[in-house]
C-alpha cells in the first residue's frame, strides 16, 4: 500500500537542518503485510513492515 505522503512542506525530522522541509518526492513509501497462521491452531500473527523512520506506540 502507498503510504507517501504530501510532497512538500514536511519537516524532516533533524536531517541536516532541523528547519528544512521537503520539496518533493524522491521515492514513495510503502506499507506491506504478511500474515501467518498455524494450520492446526488457527493462530495467526501479522507483520506490518513500513518505510518510515518510526511509528509511534499509538499505532498497534
């Protein structure tokens, strides 16, 4: 899932001047998930992988 956000004004985050802001996209940021179940229990777990730079405790 594309998880790019706006493509300007965006601060970002320290890199190099703590004021800078984007300008526009140079890559776009995805989201992907991988779900695993155990046949016999019917468990499953999911994997959430996010090309960001953190995500907060909130998002669970």
């Amino acid at each position: 899932m594309d998880i790019t956000g706006p493509a300007a004004d965006v601060v970002m985050m320290g890199f190099a001047d703590p004021t800078e802001s984007t300008t526009g996209i140079l890559n776009r940021l995805y989201a992907r998930a991988f779900l695993i179940e155990d046949p016999d229990t019917n468990k499953r777990i999911v994997f959430v992988h996010c090309d960001l730079m953190g995500v907060m405790q909130l998002v669970h």
